[in-house]
C-alpha cells in the first residue's frame, strides 16, 4: 500500500524524537546532533529541516510528553468525569517520573542548566511549565461551569502536581529506586485526585 504525503516525514520525525529522548537522556545536553542523527538512521541536516535546532529539538520531546500528560484532561467526557480526568493526568505523571527515560532527561537537565541554561529554559517552559497551564485551564471550566470553586488556579495546578511527583520526582533526581506496579500507581492517582476535589468542592 503506497504511503500517502506526509507520512514518511511524520515517521522520521518520529524516530528522530524517539533517538534524541534516548540519547539526551544517557548522554546529556551536549550530545552532539551527529549521534542522533545516527541513532534515528537519518543525516544531521534531516534534524536541522524536521526541527531547526537543538534547543527547538528538545521542546518537540518535551511537547510529546505534555501532550501524553494532559491527554485525560482533553478526553470528550473530562468534564463529566472530573476525578477520572485528574486521576489520568497524575497517572501519567508518575509513570514518567519513575520511567528511567523520564528520570534521565530531567536529571541531565538540571546537571546542565548552569552550562546550558537556553537548553534548560527550553526544557522547563514545554515541559512543567505547558502541563501546569493545562491543568489550570482545565480547574478554570471547571470552576466557571460551577463543579468546582478555584480561587487561584495556577496555584491549585502547582498544588496537585507537588501532590502527586513531590518526593517521588525528589528520589528519581538522587538514584534512589522506586518499584510502584500498575495497581499502586492507580491507587495514588485516584487518591490524590479524590482528595485534591475535596479540597476544591462547592
């Protein structure tokens, strides 16, 4: 079956994102774009077309990963299902702090922000920041549709995330190993998204 237009860019782009995250997250923000252009079988000039530059590289990782976080709160019935909405933007969120690959992006971030801090700017405004902002919107129709009363939303947002990764981002950053299977990374998701409604009720 013939490709239709499109589709081998999306793919390279895909696979240029896939070997960046791999090889950033083991080698470091100073990995030369040779090596992920080797890792993702495409010629450095490729990366240059598909993303322009290092730093843009990184916010289209980080872009892919708000994306996967903030999935729930977009899902058709997220505002009929609050606690649900919630428990699956925390549910990601933990799987990505205790994934190695979460871990050691965010690891060698913070190792190279006094070095590189354009980088880490770049890594911490697509990152944190956009899945913060999306979580505040998503309190704010809440609160304007009457379900919820969210005095300060960006606030909330930064409140139920610290819920949610505090000391589990804090151990990922210093090695220590956190073994949490499926279950019990639901049980904390809904338990934190049950409280933190709670807290924001009517």
């Amino acid at each position: 079956m013939p490709r239709l237009p499109g589709q081998i860019d999306q793919a390279k782009s895909r696979a240029i994102l896939d070997a960046a995250a791999e090889a950033l997250g083991e080698l470091g923000l100073s990995t030369p774009i040779s090596e992920i252009a080797r890792r993702a079988c495409v010629s450095k000039q490729t990366i240059y077309n598909h993303f322009g530059s290092k730093a843009d590289l990184i916010r289209a990782i980080v872009d892919r990963r708000v994306e996967e976080i903030a999935a729930p709160l977009a899902a058709p019935d997220a505002h009929d299902r609050p606690e649900e909405a919630l428990a699956g933007f925390a549910r990601v969120m933990i799987e990505m702090v205790l994934k190695p690959k979460g871990r050691s992006m965010l690891k060698m971030t913070v190792q190279a922000s006094d070095d590189m801090p354009d980088l880490a700017r770049a890594f911490y405004e697509a990152g944190p920041r956009t899945s913060r902002r999306r979580l505040a919107e998503f309190l704010r129709d809440e609160t304007a549709a009457g379900r919820l009363a969210v005095d300060d939303a960006d606030q909330a947002a930064d409140f139920f995330a610290g819920m949610v990764i505090g000391i589990r981002q804090i151990a990922g950053l210093l090695g220590v190993e956190q073994t949490l299977d499926g279950a019990a990374i639901d049980r904390l998701a809904h338990e934190a998204a049950r409280r933190f409604l709670k807290a924001y009720a009517i």
